[in-house]
C-alpha cells in the first residue's frame, strides 16, 4: 500500500516525538539520590512542593537526557519552558513493586551559560486522595523527587546533575492539589526556593523505564452555551461529557477568586447537579493577581464533565475566555463505525468518549466521582470493544503487569488494580478473570504472544486458585462474587426479575477462564498443561449441567444473563444449545424486546442471538430505545455512556447518588457486536493475519461502513440496501487473505489484498426503516434525541409506478400513536396495493430543538422529498405521493397541504415538497380559540400564542386553489378534537375550488385509527376508492 510523502513524514514525526520527548530508555546507572523538603509541610492544604537547581553548562550541547520519577505526580521545566508534553507523570502502578522513570531529551531546553531545572510535585495517587471514603496516603505521607540529567557537550565530554542535597526548595503558587478534589492556584505566590532538602534513601530496586502509554492534551472544546440556572448558577455547557479540565483566560483585580466547579448534569429543574459525585469537590480555585489578563488550568488533577459552575467573576462571562481540554492515554485511533442510523451513531461516539475518558494511565470505571479505580471487571467485559477503536495493546500490557503483581500467592486476583482496596477484595468471577480474557484478547487482535507468555503464571494461578476452591460436585461455589452487576430490576418486581445466581456465573466464567489458558498453553506449546487442564475443562462443565440445567434445558436462574454466558461458553450439550437459545429469546419477548443483562452478560447478549439465529433479535436490541436499553440514554441526551441503565429515569429524575457514573464505559461493550456484525469485521487468524467479512443486514439500517486499522494495514467494510440488493465493497491490506460472506450467499469468496466489491442480496423480514437526514446534519436540533425516520411498508402487489402515502399518527405533538394509527393504516394500504411509509416525525421541544413549531413541518417535507428523490428504489410514481395523518397528525398534514410554498428545507435538486393529495383523519384544523384542540397548540407554538402564531398555523385561513385534495373522515361525536375543525376546512376547500370529500360518521370516536368499530363503513376502503377513482392509482 503506497503513503502520501506528507502523511509518512507526520507518522514518522509523531513517532520521534514520542521517542525524544517521552522514551523508554533506561538509565544506565543511578547517580542521582531520593530528596524530599527539609521544612515542616503545611499538612492540611498540603502544597505543592517545588524543587530547584542551578548549573552552568559553558560549552556547546551535543546531547542533554532527564531521567526522573517522583513519589506523587513531577512537572519539570528547564528555564521556564515544560519538560515533554504528558501529565499525571510518573503514572500509577504498584509503586511499592515497580515505580517507573521517564527520560526525556531535553537538549533544546538548555543554554550555554546558566540553566536552571525545576520540578514541581503533587499529591497523586501516591499520597493523595484515592478511591472513597477518604483514602489517602496509600503508598506514604512524603513526596520525594529523583531526577538526573546527563549531559553529553560536542567535544565529548560529559557532565551529570543529578537530585541531591545541593538542591533547593519550597513552595510556589499551587496550594493544593487532590484528584477527587481539585486544585488551588494563587497567582500572587512565586516559586520560592530557599529551603534546604532533605537526603532520603529509597532506593532504586522497584524502579523501571516507563512503558505507560502517556496521557497528553488532545480536543479542545469551546462553549455550547453559557446558562443561568433557575437557582440563578452561571454554568457553561460544552456540550460533551469529558475528562480533562478547563484553561481559562481571567480578568479582575488583586486577590479575586474565581472558582470554577465541574459536573456532569443538570437536574430535572436545569440546576447544576453534583451529588452524584459524592465527597469529591471537583473544584478547580484560582486567586487573581491583578494582571490585566491571567490564564489558568491545573496541573495535578483532572475532572469529569459536560458544565462547569463559575462563581467569583466579576461582570458576564465571556464564551471565548473558558476551554475544555480533554486529556486521556495518547492511543492511536484504529477504528471507525457509521451506519444508517445516527441515534446508533451517537452510541458509538459515546461508546469512543467513555473510553477516552476513562483510559488515562489506566482503565478506571470512572473519571468524576471519588473512585475512579481500576476495576478490573469493568476493563475485561470493555477489552474487545476498546481493541477496536483504539491500539491499546501497549496500554493493557502496561497495565496488566500490575494485575499480577497485585495477585496474591494463592492466586486471586484483585478486584482493583492497582489495589489499593485490601488483601481480601479478591477473587470475583468476572471481575478477577481479566487475568485469561485480556491477555487472550490481546493475542487474538494483535498476535501479542509476549502477554501471553509474561502473563501465563498470572492466568494459570487465577485458573487454580478456582479449581483449589471446587466442592465435592467439582462447583466453584466459594467467595464473594459481584455477579451480573447493575442487572435490570423492574420497579414492579413479582420476584421472578432478572436475578442471576452469582455461583451459576462462577462456574461459567471458570469454565472460560480455563478455556482461555489451554489455549494459551497450546499457543505457547505447554501441551502438557493444555491436557491436563482440559480435562479440568470437562469435569467444570459436566458439574455446570448436573447442578444448573432442568431435564428440558432450562437453567435454574431462567434469565438473560444465564442464557447468554452458558451458550457463549458453550457449558451446554450440543442437543440443548438451540432450545436454550430459544429460552433466551422467549425471556426478551417477556420483557417486551429489552434486555434485563449487567456487566457480565449485556458484552456477550448480541454475540449469542446471532450465533444461534437471531440476528434480527440482535437488532431489535441494539436499535431498542426505551428503558433499557443501549439507546435510551443516546435519547436522553447522553454523550458518553452511563453506569447504570436509568441513570436518568424517563421522569427526569436520577438513580441513586451512591453510585451514578454518567461516564463509565462497561455498557459500551456492545461496540464489538456493532464491528463484528453490522460491519462484520473478524479475526480468521490471530492479529488478522487472516480476515472473516461477514456482516448482517437488519433492523431498518440501510447502509453501514467502517474500518479497522490491523498491523497489516486498513481493514474496511461498507454495504449499502437498495431494496433487496445489497452492495458491498471490502478492503484488505497487504499481506492478508479473507474470507468475504456476501449477504445472501451460502459460501464465502475468498480474496486476497485490494479492493472488491460485491453483490448480494437479502431478504428483509421487517420493515426497512429510513434516516431522514445523513450525517447528524437535522434541521434546527439542539442535540440528537430523536431521529425522524420513515419505516418502509413496500406494496404486496408490486406493480410498476405505485403511488405512496405517507403516514403521520397523532398524539397532539408529544407522541406518535403508531400503534394505533399509523402502522394499521400502512399495512391496510400495503394489502391493498399501495407502498406506505410511516414518518416518525420529530415532536416540538424547545430544549431539544430551535424553533420547534416548524420542526414536524420541516421533517413532513423531507419525507416527501427524500420519496420524489429515491422514487426509482421504490418503484413509486414520484407524481403520486399522498400524505395521511390522525389527530395532530392531521393539523400537520393539513399545514404540509397549505403551506408548501414555504420551508426551511435545503433542496438543491428543487425538488416539489406539494404532495399530491392528503388524507386527514379525524384532524386538528383550526388554532383559534374556538376550534382548537388545547394540547396540540400548546405543545407546537406555546408559549408564544401570539394572534400571528395562532393565525399562521389555523390552516383554515390559507386554503386557495392550489391546496392539495383532500379527504376528510371525522366522528360527530368527537369529544377531543371538535368535529368543526373538519367542517371549516371542508367549507374552505370547497370554497377554493379544491378536489375534496368528507365521510362524516354519527359515530367514531376520537383516537378509532384504521378501523372504527362504530360503524360498518370501513373510510380505509373508501379512501382508497376516492385514490383510484382520481388516476392516482
């Protein structure tokens, strides 16, 4: 594959950077000695201690190497100017085993002549606040820094400075740091060196050459908008959740304080809201010197959110002085998703940012509250889902030494790592199995046989520490175990809910533990060990069937959870997979198409319904917007993804503040299912030295397309679904083969590397739903919340050039009553030889929205123009397209039928946005007192019921000749929508010249839909005969 020179060169220059600025080179030997402050520390703000050292360097510089590692965070400088570009140095690892150093080159700092180097500490994870319920000092109470600098001068000779008690120092402008906390910054204090240090011996032997991936700046967001809450708070949204801080540009006078707080919602009112976080201030201070203009940001913290709080300014808040800087890992992205869908879309940026957030120095479950630890289990169920979007191979092999370390001699593994908990928060099943599933993970997408092999003792002692702990029956009924963690519970709990016993999960996940080290073991050529250890296999497996399957193939918990891992684990026989299967789709159905799984079972949910035949279940999950589900949140404004499934319940208010992450990437796991199958991007071969392109078509999505980057090179997908012809195009890079499944084909095509395209075909047993808009580019949206869509209902008597209606169900501008209006309607005129489409039109909210009273108008437009558009795709006369609506959705029928002159729609092609004749059924007409239907007005103009506002959407008064035909059913005896409305506009049309008829029932109530019961007149049948009876069929 051939590199644009430019792009190679800006490879070539990002990897120097990281090599100068932040190497892995060790130090050859340690010259330098451990120095901490020789005065009394203020031990209740703790600031940050600043340490310094003057030399003169007299001759010319041919090369300058910083070796240096502190306890606590370091920020060097050389004459002012930083050392390298990462923070939170020197990392987070088990300090007491394995501290690392970073070396930096730093000969473009220095200068012929005096040179000072400075290094500022900070608390850290070393003896700051970590974790909950105010832990600190965890590894001690003294900061200490160790820093050396070797110097190499062009005539060859060399000079060494080094940490030592000519050192000096003492105190500067930080005044506090803590991560849960903050950072307090006093401008008017200068860095003061004139104490004298103190000599300390620490020793060198847990030291290492750094093989963190180091955390660096990257997004820089600017304000959304600036808000005045109802309790009157000055807030900033930046309209992403995030970690990072906030730089900011300040002006005000000597000793001004500004105080700037962080948070990742608003309540239910609008008001900032913090108690989520617990006892973490997340509060960034900051005291003015008086400067005409003073910039700040922290150095030793970092914060979780979307708003910040400004309390202290004095005067307005200026947008253009407040940025929020997103700091995480500094991974190289390797993957990319976009489909049809873009509440999907959402996801996976949410999915992408939840991962950023969270994989700093290590992957924590959290970036904002007073925790953000590395729960292991959390990482495990993410690993897959984050292989994809980022190469966190050196990341997890940084990360997962620590893992083993913190294993204990038994062979449990901690719940956290670094553990920072205790010596008894080990061993949970699914939580303490990241010793088999990440370095088995890390092999398969990456080749990685060096995890494999330095982690091996770790997944073996894992494996045995389960097996020394078996029963009589060969179960791993022992310990505490989190179990399916955040399950689905129902607030009308009968006591048969989503409750999964947590030693049912044990056996399955030490089963696939196990697993994973035979294979590891037949990798390695331990074929000893692979033997013996599937034997153990069998023997786990034939206890799991004895003690947790009925006679018929049901499981004694009965739930999602159990379905799903005992067939990804394949703990079953053969003969009952497909019935268990069957059991697990039955239980979905019984909660209405919404999964109840947690941690532990939602990774593997999507993966188990398409194996065994149930793509199209799959799909109903992943596209399923209420609660819960994976795309409830997305609706809810959600820009990364939650802990909990209701973290904001569908009344507004919140879950628990104990615990209410709205950045915790656990759930974001479906992202693996979204590659592997919407894409069908597969490993063949371990690091895809060979490829499997199998991707499924499903669930309304009309096109998909992707990539992954493999070290061999781009790896992508891209299908697209004209009606049932699907075109796929695939790319595979050098030195690669792949198997490609063309959707339709019941072998695959085998390929080598470049480009192919395909034809394929599929049968779609749903209803094909459309996308109004591509590219998250929808009309006056605040944010994406809701997605206009039309769903497909194609003729089932096709025939060249169909007419289409369009339908628009009621629900006086707050819902749409599909199930009642619209879908009945679309499949009578499907029946009858007519292709109906079903338009979810987006409903006015002015907090999700700008100018929401021509919002549906707008979107009812784009749907005619996107069907005269694509009119070919759907054999469809593009001269005979009908618009039908209920209720409200008759009020904005009526108004697409009188004000098609005017939009705000862009249309290139010109394309005619006058439907060719509109049905209305039982409608709301008339905005005037009188007349009116109270609901649908308010919720479409209100507040503002201007006598103008209330004129231009009374669609009465505009009627002339060139209104569309129209055909009118009402209910005499309506007692929601007044049967005048229909009288008024029947009178104007008629008026006007217009093709009309009206069908009047003496009975129907309001809200009858398709059929009213009321009646032996069926107004679908006469609508249609008025259709046909007028050419347009």
């Amino acid at each position: 594959m051939k590199m644009k020179p430019i792009r190679l060169i800006a490879i070539l220059a990002l990897l120097s950077c990281y090599q100068i600025c932040f190497s892995q080179e060790p130090v050859s030997s340690w010259k330098a000695k451990w120095i901490k402050i020789g005065y009394t520390e203020d031990t209740i703000s703790r600031p940050s201690q600043y340490f310094g050292k003057d030399f003169n360097s007299g001759k010319k510089i041919k090369s300058a190497k910083l070796y240096i590692t502190s306890h606590g965070f370091y920020e060097a400088s050389i004459n002012g100017q930083k050392v390298g570009d990462a923070f939170f140095t020197p990392g987070w690892t088990q300090y007491t085993k394995r501290l690392q150093y970073q070396s930096y080159d730093v000969a473009p700092l220095l200068k012929k002549g005096d040179n000072r180097l400075t290094v500022v500490l900070g608390d850290g994870w070393y003896r700051g606040y970590v974790g909950y319920e105010g832990m600190k000092n965890i590894y001690g109470t003294d900061l200490a820094l160790l820093a050396q600098l070797d110097i190499t001068y062009a005539d060859g000779k060399t000079s060494l400075i080094t940490s030592d008690e000519s050192w000096k120092c003492g105190e500067g402008s930080i005044r506090s740091n803590s991560i849960n906390h903050g950072e307090t910054i006093d401008a008017n204090k200068d860095i003061n060196l004139s104490q004298q240090v103190a000599v300390v011996d620490y020793g060198f032997k847990n030291l290492e050459p750094s093989t963190a991936v180091p955390v660096r700046r990257h997004e820089s967001f600017k304000p959304l908008k600036v808000i005045t809450t109802p309790k009157g708070e000055k807030v900033i949204d930046f309209g992403q959740n995030l970690v990072g801080w906030v730089k900011v540009n300040l002006h005000g006078n000597k000793g001004d304080t500004v105080r700037i707080q962080h948070a990742e919602v608003l309540d239910k009112a609008g008001n900032f809201y913090t108690e989520n976080l617990r006892n973490a201030k997340t509060t960034a201070t900051y005291i003015l010197s008086g400067k005409p203009s003073e910039s700040f940001e922290p150095h030793f913290t970092y914060f979780g959110f979307r708003y910040v709080k400004i309390s202290g300014l004095k005067g307005e808040i200026n947008p253009a002085d407040f940025s929020a800087e997103a700091l995480y890992a500094d991974m190289r992205p390797t993957g990319s998703f976009e489909c049809s869908n873009l509440l999907l879309n959402q996801l996976q940026k949410n999915i992408i940012w939840g991962q950023k957030g969270n994989f700093l120095v290590i992957p924590t479950d959290c970036p904002q509250r007073d925790e953000r630890l590395g729960w292991v289990g959390d990482a495990q169920v993410f690993a897959r889902t984050s292989a994809f979007n980022f190469d966190v191979n050196p990341f997890f092999s940084h990360w997962m030494k620590d893992v083993a370390i913190d294993q204990r001699k038994d062979g449990a593994v901690a719940f956290v790592s670094p553990n920072v908990l205790d010596d008894t928060a080990v061993g949970s099943s699914g939580w303490s199995d990241v010793a088999t599933i990440i370095p088995w993970t890390m092999y398969e997408v990456y080749g990685n046989r060096t995890i494999l092999s330095d982690q091996y003792a770790s997944m073996k002692g894992w494996v045995d520490y389960m097996a020394s702990h078996m029963d009589k029956k060969d179960l791993f009924h022992y310990g505490f175990h989190f179990g399916d963690w955040l399950s689905y519970r129902s607030p009308d709990d009968d006591g048969s809910d989503a409750i999964t016993d947590k030693y049912e999960i044990a056996q399955c996940f030490f089963a696939y533990s196990t697993q994973l080290l035979i294979n590891a073991a037949k990798v390695l050529g331990k074929s000893e060990d692979a033997e013996n250890y599937n034997k153990l296999l069998s023997r786990i497996k034939a206890a799991y069937v004895k003690e947790y399957m009925t006679s018929s193939g049901r499981l004694m918990s009965n739930t999602q959870t159990a379905y799903v891992l005992a067939l990804q684990f394949d703990m079953l026989p053969e003969q009952n997979r497909a019935d268990a299967a069957k059991y697990l789709v039955e239980d979905i159905r019984r909660y209405k198409d919404h999964l109840t799984t947690g941690f532990l079972g939602t990774p593997y949910l999507c993966h188990v319904l398409s194996r065994f035949g149930y793509s199209d279940v799959a799909y109903t999950l992943l596209t399923q917007d209420t609660y819960p589900s994976w795309l409830y949140p997305v609706k809810m404004g959600a820009t990364t993804i939650w802990e909990r499934w209701d973290g904001i319940k569908t009344d507004g208010t919140f879950q628990t503040t104990r615990m209410n992450s709205f950045n915790h990437y656990a759930y974001g796991a479906i992202g693996d299912w979204m590659y592997q199958n919407v894409l069908g991007i597969q490993i063949g071969e371990a690091g895809y030295k060979k490829i499997i392109i199998k991707p499924i078509i499903g669930r309304g999505l009309s096109w998909a397309k992707g990539s992954y980057l493999s070290a061999n090179g781009k790896i992508s997908s891209s299908w697209k679904l004209t009606g049932n012809i699907v075109d796929l195009e695939v790319e595979i890079p050098s030195g690669t083969s792949a198997e490609v499944w063309v959707p339709g084909a019941s072998k695959p095509v085998k390929v080598g590397p470049g480009r192919h395209q395909f034809k394929g075909s599929y049968n779609n047993p749903e209803h094909q739903k459309v996308s109004l808009y591509e590219n998250n580019k929808i009309p006056f949206a605040k944010e994406i919340s809701e997605l206009p869509t039309l769903t497909v209902f194609p003729s089932t008597k096709p025939s060249k050039k169909n007419v289409a209606v369009i339908v628009c169900s009621g629900g006086s501008y707050f819902g749409r009553a599909n199930s009642v209006e619209g879908t009945p309607a679309c499949q009578k005129l499907a029946a009858e030889g007519i292709t109906a489409f079903l338009l979810d039109y987006r409903v006015p909210n002015s907090e999700r929205m700008n100018r929401k009273e021509i919002v549906p108008l707008t979107d009812a437009q784009r749907a005619i123009q996107y069907i005269r558009e694509h009119a070919g795709e759907y054999d469809i006369d593009p001269n005979k397209i009908g618009i039908m609506g209920f209720s409200a959705g008759g009020h904005l029928v009526s108004t697409v039928g009188t004000h098609f002159k005017n939009t705000e729609l862009a249309n290139p092609l010109n394309t005619s946005l006058r439907p060719d004749f509109m049905v209305l059924v039982y409608p709301v007409i008339s905005f005037s007192n009188a007349l009116t239907h109270i609901d649908s007005r308010n919720n479409l103009i209100g507040p503002d019921l201007s006598a103008e506002k209330i004129r231009e959407f009374s669609n009465e008064l505009h009627v002339d000749k060139q209104t569309v035909p129209a055909y009118i059913v009402h209910g005499k005896n309506d007692s929601a929508v007044k049967f005048a409305n229909s009288e008024v506009f029947y009178d104007a049309l008629k008026k006007g010249g217009v093709k009309t008829e009206f069908l009047k029932y003496e009975k129907g109530e309001h809200g009858f839909g398709a059929f009213n019961k009321d009646s032996n007149i069926r107004w679908m049948d006469e609508c249609i005969k008025w259709i046909k009876a007028n050419k347009w069929k």
